[in-house]
C-alpha cells in the first residue's frame, strides 16, 4: 500500500497525485443503470399520485 509523503504545505508531488489517482480509478466501478420499472418514484410523482 502507498504512503502518502505530505509537504510542509499539505500538498504531494504532481506525479505521485497522478500514481494515486490512476489507482484509485483502476478499482471504480460505475453504479449499474437501472431500467425504468426498477426505478423508484420523484416524490412530486408521489403527489401527483393522490
């Protein structure tokens, strides 16, 4: 697991950002779409409803 090495200032080195970010991103996995009958209500579709 990586370390992060802060500065004085609380920043890192742009390129040990961009190792972390690229490591971040290799493990994302977007939120599967969901079709229209599984997608719950607005709540003013609720209101409209009554």
């Amino acid at each position: 697991m990586n370390t992060l090495t802060l500065t004085t200032t609380g920043k890192i080195p742009a390129r040990e950002a961009l190792k972390l970010l690229d490591q971040a991103w290799t493990y994302y996995v977007p939120e599967p779409k969901r079709l229209p009958e599984q997608r719950e209500p607005e709540l003013f579709e609720y209101a409209n409803a009554a």
